[in-house]
C-alpha cells in the first residue's frame, strides 16, 4: 500500500529514516543532497527489507535479471559490479579479492520510502508503522573505530609512477587512447560503524548521487559525483565525467582554479574521448540518429573538487529491455578508457586487485520502467566479517598525462575518505 505523509523538517527524518532501515539485514539509503538535477525523480530513496532477491545461479546474468524485473514491479534497487564486463565480453579478473561482494546483486524491498519536497511516500504493507517508527527513531548511531595508521597503499608511489610510464608506452605503440588507472587504498582488521562513516563522509563531501547499501555484512559507502545511465521515458542519458580539479577557500583562487579546468587542453581531450566512447555505446540502444551531446564540458562544483561533465543523451529502441539496454554501455566508458575491451584487458595487468563493485553502478529500476545508476567511485567498500576496509582511486592516463600530476589527483580523489577515517580517534 502507498500512503503519502507529510514532514516539516525533511533532512532530519531522512537521518532517522536511515537509522531505521539500517536496522534491517538488508537496506539501502540513495540520497541527491539537494543538488539541482532535472533527471533525478526524487531527494531520497530508501529500500528496507528483502521481499525478493536477485541473485546469480548460473545462466545468463541480464536475461534472469530481466525476468526478475518483469516478474518483480516496484522500485528494485541494487548494484553491478565492474567484473559484469567479464559476462558481456570475453575478459578474465584474476587479481586478489578480499572484499568478496557478490558479481550483481538487486531486491525488491519489503518497505520502499522516497523523500520529494518534504513529502514521504511509503510504499509498505505497514505504511502507517513504518512512519511511526521512522518518526521515533533516536539520532543515535555510534562511533567510529579507525586510525591513519591502518590505511595502506597496494602499490607505492614509485610504482605508480614507473606504471603510468609503462602505460604511456603502450599509448604511444597505439595499443590504447586513454586508460583509467586505478590503485586501491585499504586497511585490514578494521573495525568501523559504516553507518557513521556514511553520515561523516555524505556531510564532508555530499554529491548527487550518495548511497549507502548494506548487504548483511558487505557496506556500500559511497559519495559519488557521476551518473552513469538513467531512463527518462523513452530517453537515456549518461554524463561521464573527466577533468578534476581542487577547490580553493579563497573564492578568487577558487574560481581561477574552476577556470583553469575549463580550459585545459589535456583535460578537455580526455573527456571528449570518453564522451566519444559513450556515444558508441549509446548508439547500441538507440533510435538510429538519435544519439547527440546535450552539453559539452560542463564544469560543475563539488565540495570537495570541480568536475567536468558531459551529458550525453539518445531516445532510446523500446524492444530493448533495460537489463539489456544497461549490459550494452556496461561498464561505463569514463571507467575504462578507449578502445574499451583492451583498457580493460591493460587495466587488469596493470592493476594489483580486483575492482569489484568499485567502477561498477548503484541504482534503481522504477516501476514505470525508468531507471538510474550512478558511477561507483569516491567509495569506501567494507567487509564487516573479515575486517577488511577498501577504495580505489584512478584517472585518465593520455599521452600527454604526467606521471606526478595524476598520482596527485588520485590523492585528491580520495581526500574526503582519508580525513573521514582518520579524524577520528578509535575507541578504547
């Protein structure tokens, strides 16, 4: 049953709403920070609850996930991982994996809330208790338990650099254009209350597309810029995202920085690449001659950085499925590099461990048939029964990259992580 109820006060029922879904084995908290998006069909989405599940058993991944959504008509949260691109195309991952998330994972919720212009719709067989219980749900939610000292590098800086050099020749044999190279940062036997680093980090650096999954003992804890792909109706939409710069206190500096980015060569040809390759991608789920580039370059600022974004749209084929519409751009091409399968094969020689769900999507398919999934990056992944803590970072390596300059924009990359898991001292 939906009900729609009324509230004065929208951003602190959303904390006790997600306090109250936390409580639940399986959940998930999708939050737009407010920021102005005409894609986005609400502020807050959250999922509480399993009434059904997807998951793998063995045949081909997006044809049992069409039938899920076929046969389960609701919001249906959940994830792909970046290894899906092992399924869509003939790829291996071999490298380490110590967080073990499952490959894809989505489910119909027992109790489904989003939030619209302090209006909560309740879709829930006890929609009048699930208000009452989000309305009674203390702000209280504990403490952290990290330190600088566990987080660690698996690669040095050294072999970052000597890295991006090896990848720079492969650029120069015309192998690639541009790779994504990620490395990942991590801690082991930590112990962390994901639900307060979720609520420090979505405060340090809220982002229009913040979620907060959690699947028994794997968290999703992500502060992500990026859309992947949405569906508007019979249009789809992708804004990948290549450029980064730093913000600056001193407004002047700030907008100078903004400025820079804008007009910097070797960021500009990065993302003209990728806006190039998502048109290819695009073009496999389109009406033909549809496929256009609504904005170019878009400098968009964020708390932590300025981003440069470019929105990429096309009316889409209505025969295709939305499982399949999704596994012809997965993964996202901001994500890889260009030509897309051998980035991908460079990116797994190169890295040292498995991505996961990190460069994967987290989203939503609605009821009325659209959907929306964001880009997985800025994102701290947790294994609360092995202890083990990730995230990754990466950037666009062309020919014209420096070394030093993309090792540094990793570290801005992965700023607001950092401060949120060591400014906090551990409990005793």
């Amino acid at each position: 049953m939906l009900k729609v109820f009324d509230t004065d006060d929208g951003d602190t029922f959303k904390t006790r709403a997600l306090l109250w879904a936390n409580s639940f084995n399986t959940a998930c908290f999708f939050d737009s920070n407010n920021y102005p998006d005409p894609y986005s069909a609400f502020e807050v989405f959250i999922g509480a609850g399993i009434a059904r599940e997807f998951k793998l058993s063995g045949g081909n991944i997006f044809t049992e996930l069409d039938e899920f959504l076929k046969a389960n008509q609701g919001y249906v949260p959940g994830y792909f991982s970046y290894d899906l691109k092992n399924d869509i195309e003939n790829l291996s991952s071999e490298n380490p994996d110590q967080l073990s998330f499952p490959k894809i994972y989505f489910f119909l919720p027992e109790h489904s809330i989003w939030i619209k212009n302090n209006q909560v719709h309740i879709l829930s067989a006890q929609a009048d208790e699930v208000w009452n219980s989000i309305r009674h749900t203390p702000l209280n939610y504990g403490h952290i338990q990290n330190s600088q000292a566990l987080i660690k590098s698996r690669i040095n800086r050294t072999e970052y650099l000597d890295t991006v050099k090896e990848i720079k020749n492969h650029i120069r044999r015309g192998d690639i254009y541009e790779i994504n190279f990620c490395q990942e940062f991590y801690a082991e036997n930590s112990l962390i209350n994901p639900l307060e680093v979720f609520i420090a980090l979505n405060k340090l650096s809220p982002t229009p597309f913040a979620n907060y999954f959690k699947i028994n003992d794997h968290y999703i804890i992500s502060a992500t810029p990026e859309r992947f792909l949405s569906r508007r109706g019979r249009k789809l939409i992708s804004q990948p995202i290549k450029g980064t710069s730093s913000r600056n206190s001193d407004f002047i500096k700030d907008t100078e920085q903004k400025e820079a980015l804008y007009s910097n060569e070797k960021e500009r040809a990065e993302n003209v690449m990728i806006v190039d390759l998502v048109r290819n991608d695009l073009t496999k789920s389109a009406k033909q001659g549809t496929v256009r580039v609504e904005e170019l370059f878009g400098v968009y600022s964020f708390k932590q950085v300025h981003q440069m974004i470019s929105t990429v749209v096309c009316d889409l084929d209505e025969n295709l499925s939305n499982a399949k519409i999704i596994s012809n751009t997965f993964p996202m091409g901001s994500m890889t590099g260009a030509p897309k399968v051998r980035a991908m094969q460079l990116a797994e020689k190169y890295e040292s461990s498995k991505r996961g769900v990190y460069s994967g999507a987290v989203g939503y398919f609605a009821p009325n048939a659209d959907f929306d999934f964001n880009v997985v990056i800025r994102t701290l992944l947790y294994n609360a029964k092995n202890k083990y803590l990730s995230f990754h970072v990466g950037s666009a390596i062309t020919l014209d990259s420096d070394p030093e300059g993309e090792y540094e924009e990793c570290l801005i990359k992965g700023k607001a992580i950092i401060d949120v898991l060591t400014s906090v001292k551990p409990n005793d």
